[in-house]
C-alpha cells in the first residue's frame, strides 16, 4: 500500500509543478502581449504626431513653397521631414496633396491672368484710338500755329501711345497700326521718335541697298520691338552717353539691327532671365513681370513669337549691353524706285564714302547748295543768327535738284533757324514772339523713358 501512496504523492506533485509553469507560461505571455500592445500604442502615437506634424508642414510649408516655385523657380520646396515615421501610403497622399495644390494654383492664375489680359486688351484698345485721334488734332494744330509747346505735346502724345501699343501687344492684341511696305531705315528712324532719349541715339547705316525695305504686316510691329529696346538702353545708360544703332544686311539671312549702350549691365540671373523673355517664351504671365511690371522685353519677346523675328542679348563691347534684333529675309522687300526715302533718312556707310561733298560737323553749320553745274562747295559756310533775305522767286521756282540729302543735324539746324527767323520778324514788327523752343529732353521726358524695361 504504500507504494501505492507514494506513487500518488508524485502525480500530485508533477501535476502542481504543470500547473504551476503553465501558469507562469500564461503569466509570461499575458505579460508580453501587454508589453506588445503597450509598444504598439506608443508607435501608432508616434505616427500620429509624426503624420499631424507632417499634416501642419504641408499647410504652412510646403504648399506655399510649391506655389512660390511657380514665380521663382530657383525657390525649393521641402519634402517629408520625418519619412521614416510616415508609412508609404500616407507619404504618398501627402505628396498628391502638394501636386494638386500646384495643379489648382497653376489652373487659377491663368484664369486670372487671362481676365486681366482681356480687361487690359480692351482698356488699350480705346485708350490707343483716342491718342490716335489727339495725334491727328496736333499734327492739324502744327501747320497752323508755330508754337514749339505743340511740338513738345506731341512728343508726350507719342510716348503715351508707344506705352499703351506695348500693352496691347502683351495682351496678345493687335498693335493697332496699319503700314505700308516700309523703308528699314525709316522704321528705325520711326522708333528712335517714340523714345525720351531720341537725340542720343545715333544711326549708322551699313544696308549694300538703302532702298530695302520691310513688308507691311510686319512694319510697325519691327518699330514697336526696336523702340522697346531703345527705351531699355536709354534708361539704363548715363544721359551724357550714345545709345548706337547700326543696321546690317547679311546675304540670304535677312537684316540685323544692333543697339549698344554703355548702361549698367546685367549679373547673370538678370541676363538669362532677359533671355528667356526674348526668346519668345509661349506664355508670360503679368503676375511674373514685377511691380511695377518690366514689360519691354516681353513685349519684344511676344513680338519675336508673333512675327518671327529673332533677339539676342549679350556684353557690348562699350560697356553696357548689345541687343541684336534679326530680321528674316521672308519678311523683307526693296521698294521702286519711284518710291522717295525720308531726308532724315542715314545714307548707307559706302554711299557716304563715295561722296566728294564735306558734311557739315557743327550742328549750326548750313548746307550749301550745289551749282547748277553740279560741282559741290568747297566748303560748309556758317548761318546768321539774323533774319535772312528774301530769296528771289526763280530760285523757289527751280530748286536744285542736285543738293546732296541732308542729315538730321542740318535738318534741325534748318528748322532752328525757320523758327529764330520768325521769332525775329515777330519783333521787328512789335507783336508778341512765341517762347523760345524747349528740348524734349525735359526731365519730365527721362521720367517717362524706360524706367519699366528689362
């Protein structure tokens, strides 16, 4: 019997001892699923905070960042600041979020831009008929009364109406101006007049046919362009400096029009940006021009797009900038020669070359008429600063033909002395004389000149 009890005694042991480790197997593991949901709990709180943080950097950060990048590209956009903490789904949303964002700014600045181009096309449109028509009241005004303020209004007339045709242009509208088939030289003539600056540039003529000429459709939009960069280069080079325009021809290629000036410069941020503007980029929007906009080289830029000319800007060798404006052959032609040039008009470099006449160097020098022989004077002789006489009346009768084309300096020297001659008679005869003439280089003048360019 008694084995019988010992045998008992040992079941009952190895039974507590299993029941006492499998109790402490299920203390263990019950111990270590709380340990486990503990961690759990805490990861998924940490990505909770680390999901909300990245929630907050994408509403203050990231999304401004991606719309600023619109403007500036240089500009960076921050990515995820904890990506480790962030699972893939969730990174992947919150990048859609900022893709989107952009998408939606992108769509609604072209929405705006364009309501403001179609406001601004049609504001320009009316703005340019009236100054049109102020333009035509002056030009009746000047063949009635010689006062050199009319001169000097319709000066301002032209600046305004050269404003308002680069506006227009910008907003993808038409220039407003019909032309006919157009001398080149008398374009750049035409486009040196619309600028504050006009008497510091200088034209040389290098054209083998001075008679070439631009067809009509692409006339006025060629002097819009060159007048933008003659504003450009006048209002960021010293008042006391030339601003040189020469004109090329070159073979099957077309024509070139090249503007130095002795300005400023540009760093190379300025530079490239100048570049990709006369490039003729698809869209410029007016929210990337600055305040106030810099319009003129995306006006030549809309302009070389339109019309297919070709722009280029580097270093010019007198210290300032060299834009280089090229004309394709396409668009050129050469008049008849029943068609007469401008006198204001340059004569081309090899013409004046050939000439056996002297021109004048002082601007109140006089040209001297040729013989009727047809041989030129010996030399230039100086103007009266006096009423000159009565010209008998078969010299105004048969004008020589042969007189060699005057430059503009003899031109405006010869309207000077119209006007001191009237000023004179004037006194003489004891009425009231008009001021004397003004400079349209007024300083009001350098103020409207191309402080918006660039």
């Amino acid at each position: 019997m008694g084995w019988i009890v010992a045998v008992i005694a040992v079941a009952a042991a190895v039974a507590a001892a299993v029941r006492a480790q499998n109790s402490a197997r299920a203390e263990h593991i019950a111990l270590a699923r709380a340990e486990l949901a503990e961690r759990q709990s805490k990861a998924a709180e940490a990505r909770t905070a680390a999901l909300t943080d990245e929630i907050r950097q994408l509403a203050h950060n990231r999304i401004p960042a991606a719309a600023l990048a619109l403007s500036h590209p240089t500009a960076k956009v921050p990515g995820l600041r904890e990506a480790a903490e962030v699972d893939g789904d969730s990174a992947r949303l919150l990048t859609e979020a900022v893709q989107a964002a952009r998408k939606a700014v992108v769509e609604e600045r072209g929405r705006v831009d364009a309501a403001a181009r179609a406001a601004m096309r049609g504001t320009s449109a009316k703005i340019q008929s009236l100054l049109n028509q102020a333009q035509q009241l002056l030009h009746e005004l000047q063949h009635e009364y010689d006062d050199p303020r009319i001169l000097q209004l319709d000066f301002r007339n032209e600046l305004a109406l050269r404003r308002t045709q680069a506006t227009a242009v910008l907003c993808d509208a038409w220039p407003g101006l019909a032309r006919q088939n157009s001398p080149l030289v008398e374009i750049v003539l035409g486009a040196q007049s619309r600028v504050a600056g006009y008497e510091r540039v200088k034209v040389a003529n290098h054209l083998r046919d001075e008679r070439l000429a631009l067809v009509a459709r692409a006339a006025e939009p060629l002097a819009i362009a060159l007048a933008e960069l003659l504003a450009n280069a006048t209002a960021y080079s010293h008042p006391d400096t030339d601003v040189q325009v020469t004109l090329q021809q070159s073979g099957g290629r077309g024509a070139f029009l090249v503007v130095d000036d002795a300005g400023i410069g540009m760093d190379d941020d300025a530079l490239d940006r100048a570049r990709a503007l006369l490039a003729g980029p698809p869209e410029v929007l007016l929210t990337e021009l600055g305040d106030p906009p810099q319009t003129g080289f995306a006006v030549v830029g809309r302009l070389v797009l339109q019309y297919g000319f070709n722009c280029h800007i580097e270093a010019s060798p007198f210290g300032g900038m060299r834009t280089i404006l090229r004309v394709p052959a396409h668009l050129l032609t050469v008049l008849e020669e029943d068609r007469s040039l401008s006198a204001l008009a340059p004569k081309p470099v090899q013409a004046q070359a050939t000439s056996s006449v002297s021109a004048p160097t002082e601007q109140e020098t006089a040209p001297v008429p040729q013989p009727a022989g047809g041989e030129a004077a010996a030399l230039p002789s100086r103007r009266r600063r006096a009423p000159r006489p009565a010209r008998p009346a078969s010299t105004d009768a048969a004008p020589d033909r042969e007189q060699v084309p005057r430059t503009p300096e003899q031109a405006g020297a010869s309207w000077a002395a119209l006007q001191q001659g009237t000023l004179n008679g004037r006194s003489v005869a004891g009425r009231p004389s008009a001021p004397a003439p003004d400079d349209h280089d007024h300083p009001d003048d350098r103020d409207e000149q191309g402080d918006d360019q660039t």
